[in-house]
C-alpha cells in the first residue's frame, strides 16, 4: 500500500506517560477477556464437584477392595460346629468330624480350636477369665482348603451330617452373597453420585459459559464481523475454561486425595486413641488405584468443563445467528 | 461482485423496509449510498455484510446465493468484505495494535507474520505513534481510522462503510474520503454510505439514493 497518506497526517501527541512501556512488553491480549468470566466462582465450584468425585471414587474403590479381601479369605476357609454335650462323646465327635475333613480332596489344613482359643474368640462378648466348662459352648473345627481346585464341600456337608448329627458345616456361602450384595450396592451409590456431581458441573460450566457470552456479546459480534468462524470464537472461551476446568479440578482433587491421605496416616500419628481406629480407617485406603481414579478424575472434569463449555458457545452462537 | 435482483425486507410482521431493490456492485467501483435517516441505508448495508437474509428477492454475493450459506461459509465471505462502523466496535481491552490485526489472528496467523504489515498500515492512517495504547485513550478520529485500519488489513476485496466521516471534523472527513478513493485506487470496490452531501460533492461518483424502502441508482 502507498504511503503518500502519510505525510499529511497530523503530529500526534506523544503517548501517555507511562503506557505505551506497559502495552509493548505485553503479548498478544486474550481475545476474551478473563476478567468477563466468572472464573473464580467456578473454580470454586469446580473444585467442590471434584472433590466430591474424589472421595466417591475413593471410598467406591477402597469398599470394593476391603471386600474382595474379606471374600478371598472367607472363601478359603470352611469352620465344622460340633453341638456341645457331653465332653467325651463330645471329644470323640470332634476328632472323627476332623479325620472326615483330612480325608476330603482340596483341604489343606486342619484345626481344632482350643479351649483357650474359643475363649478369645467369645471373650469381646462374655469377658475375660470366663471358665467355658460351665457353658454349652460349641466347638469349632477350622478347615483350610488348598485353594489349588475345588473342594467337594458338598460330599463333605453330607458325610459330616450322616456320621455326626451333632456337626454343621458352615462354608460361608450367606455371608459372601451379602457381602457381595453390600458392595454391589455401594458401587451402584458411587454411580448415582457420580453421574449427579458430573451433571452439577456440566450444568455450572452450561450456565457460566451462557453468562460469559451474554457478557462478551459485542466482542463475539466483531469476531463474527471480521470473519471469524464459530469454532475459532468457541476455541476462545474453551482456552478459559479448560483453565478453569484444570485449576478446579486440581484443587478439589488434590483435596480428595489429601483426605484419604491424613486418614491413612491418622493410626501412625497416635491419633483417636482407639485401638480399632488402624482396622476401622483400613477399609478407607484406596490404594493406588484409588488415587489413580482420582488423578483420571481431575483430568476429565478439565476436559469436560472445557469441552462443555465449546458446545455451549456454539449453540449459544447459533442462537445469535 | 455484488447482485441485488428485487430484494425485499420486512422485520418480523412489520413493513417491508426495502422494497424490490434491485443493483450491482462492479469489482474496482466506488459509491456512495445515501438517503434521510430511517430510510434503510443500515439494513441495506447489513443486507451486504450478510448479517441479515432478505425476506423475498436474490443476494448474489461473490457468485454464491446468500440464502444457501452455512455460517462457516458466511464467515468465508467476510474475509472477502472489510466493513467500517459508524460506532467504530473496537474492543476496549485490545490495543489499536491488536485490534487492527484482529483479522489476521482470526485466520491464524502467527504474529511475527503480520507484525511488519500491521505497523505499516497504522503508520498509513496516522496512527503509527498510537498502536499500543488502548482504544478508549484515543479521540474519535483516531478510532474511526483504527476502525479503517482493521477492515484494511486482511485486503477485502469489498470494503462496506457506515458513515465513515459522521463522527470527524470537515478536515479529517476530507483526509477519510481520500483514503478510501486511494484505496478503490488500489482494486478493492468500496460502497460508502453518508448522508453529508458535501462530501459526496468532493468525488465524482456513482450515487445509490435510498428513499421509502427504494433503492435509486445514479451512475
């Protein structure tokens, strides 16, 4: 282009103090300013919606866990009642109930419980120092199996009944279907809650992004005038709340894992005082697949929010079209 | 480059704001559009820079229907087509500098490939000394000629002005018109519309009068 314009431009007076020092060192401005987004806010709810996936995914994973623990022992473990009576018709049935099950395929252990081992075991009921003589307390035969096939429970139970009438097998079958039930159940919730804090914060991010358009109408309006295409005015706002999205997530997720971290560390502070607190705040180490899943989290709540945010801004362009 | 064939335009159930209007726009051409106020000059000038679509009639732009485009082919053609606002639309928090290269970034260019070309054209409108400060610092003038600058740059082929000189002084209206003649000098048509005939008076040149919703040519 010529120049010859130029020449017949007016001096213009020189540049504020201080300003033209201040623009130069900048770079290139957003072209949606950050200070038309209600950044902050999200964050915030970003942050308490991440959290909350955390500690589901957390809790869900550390439940699942414990419980896949629990069944894998109870499962290899069988127990014989023999129904107390008199000592030595009594004696005498627990040994033949024992000799029953060495004789069975797939049982790796045998063992009968002593009297002070059945002691132990009822003293959290009945105390301690307790003479169980006096009692018509059961004896208990624990039976290992091998773990290397399946043991024939079944022909056991049979023999067990047809020899013994005082003897019942117990395999745990009940408890392993609850506890199945149980765990199911918690997964299920985890689900449900999942799905309700993902569409809390799509529904956030939705309302946001319709915000921050409305507010930035004239800006898109220009970008519109001097040729820009929808996604490149989407990828605008996209760049913010994928920001957003990160920082919000990072915050809440790092949270979440901070929780499960202090209650991990709770026992070997010496903190509560109760002797249970190790087993009861066992159950709640996600381990590292727990972190993982809140690491995965984060890194889609920023995707989500950034990608939610993108198909708002095109709906919400078209509208304006 | 630009067929009007009996275009028609109503707002919702209203009153037909232009009615049959029918003209070309040649490449290289220069006019200017006029009319009182309220007669349609804005809605004809929207009509072109496809912010609105007629209710009846053809718009051939470009040699493509304008009923049949997408909104990314809309946005295609403004690359095409620089327009210059009355109010001016620069963006407050972006530079002279960063709005005059707007439409460059739009296409995705990388600053240090336009920086050199951006710094010329402020320096041809008068505002080399202004391109980092922001636009409310600057007076009306300078805005207008910023508002120049950025329809400019991505050399349209068309360039659509909305009452260019209605917010600048006699003299800087006279240095304006000179600018847009130099620049259907250089190849690109320019459509100006205003309704300050001694403006007009200053150029020989083809005359789109707009009164009651028709469109008068007078080459």
């Amino acid at each position: 282009m010529s120049t010859t314009d130029a020449t017949s431009q007016p001096k213009k007076p020189p540049a504020e103090a201080g300003e033209a020092p201040r623009a130069k060192a900048r770079a290139l401005a957003s072209i949606v300013p950050s200070s038309t987004i209600a950044g902050r806010a999200l964050v915030a709810v970003v942050a308490i919606m991440t959290f909350l996936a955390g500690l589901t995914i957390g809790t869900a994973v550390a439940v699942r866990a414990t419980a896949s623990q629990w069944r894998s022992d109870v499962t290899q473990e069988v127990t014989i009642q023999i129904r107390a009576g008199e000592k030595q018709a009594t004696d005498a049935q627990v040994q033949a109930a024992a000799d029953i099950a060495r004789k069975t395929p797939g049982i790796s252990d045998v063992h009968i419980l002593t009297p002070e081992e059945t002691s132990r075991l009822l003293e959290p009921w009945l105390g301690s120092g307790l003479d169980l003589g006096d009692l018509p307390v059961p004896r208990v035969i624990v039976v290992r199996l091998d773990g290397a096939g399946p043991a024939d429970l079944a022909r056991l139970k049979r023999t067990l009944t047809d020899r013994i009438p005082t003897a019942t097998l117990d395999d745990h079958r009940g408890w392993s279907r609850r506890l199945v039930a149980v765990t199911d159940g918690v997964m299920l919730v985890a689900v449900v809650l999942l799905v309700l804090v993902g569409l809390a914060t799509v529904l956030s991010v939705v309302f946001a992004t319709r915000a921050a358009v409305a507010t930035n109408r004239s800006v898109v309006e220009v970008l519109h005038f001097v040729g820009a295409r929808d996604g490149f005015i989407a990828a605008q706002f996209q760049r913010h709340f994928l920001k957003i999205g990160a920082e919000g997530g990072l915050i809440g997720g790092l949270s979440a894992a901070a929780v499960f971290g202090a209650l991990a560390a709770l026992p070997r502070l010496g903190l509560g005082g109760d002797p249970e607190l190790p087993t009861v705040l066992g159950w709640l180490n996600p381990g590292y697949l727990g972190f993982f899943g809140i690491a995965v989290s984060v890194a889609i709540v920023a995707l989500a929010t950034a990608l939610t945010s993108r198909v708002t801004v095109y709906r919400t362009l078209r509208t304006i079209t | 480059m630009v067929r009007f064939e009996n275009v028609g335009l109503r707002y919702g159930m209203g009153p037909e704001v232009l009615k049959d209007v029918s003209f070309g726009i040649e490449p290289n051409s220069f006019q200017f559009l006029t009319g009182p106020s309220g007669a349609g000059k804005t809605t004809l000038m929207r009509l072109l820079f496809l912010q609105l679509k007629p209710t009846r009639g053809l718009i051939t732009l470009f040699g493509r229907d304008v009923s049949s485009l997408d909104p990314d082919e809309v946005a295609v053609l403004r690359r095409r087509i620089g327009i210059v606002f009355q109010d001016f639309r620069l963006l407050d928090h972006l530079t002279t500098y960063e709005n005059v290269s707007l439409p460059l970034r739009v296409l995705g260019k990388e600053e240090a490939s336009y920086r050199g070309e951006v710094t010329e054209l402020l320096s041809w409108v008068g505002l080399g000394d202004r391109m980092h400060v922001l636009p409310p610092v600057l007076s009306g003038g300078e805005k207008q000629r910023a508002a120049i600058a950025r329809a400019l740059i991505g050399r349209p082929e068309f360039l659509l002005a909305d009452e260019p000189t209605g917010n600048v002084d006699p003299t800087l209206a006279r240095r304006l018109l000179r600018l847009f003649i130099e620049l259907n000098k250089s190849g690109t048509s320019v459509l100006l519309a205003t309704h300050d005939i001694a403006l007009m008076d200053q150029y020989d040149a083809r005359r789109l009068v707009i009164a009651d919703g028709r469109l008068y040519v007078y080459d």
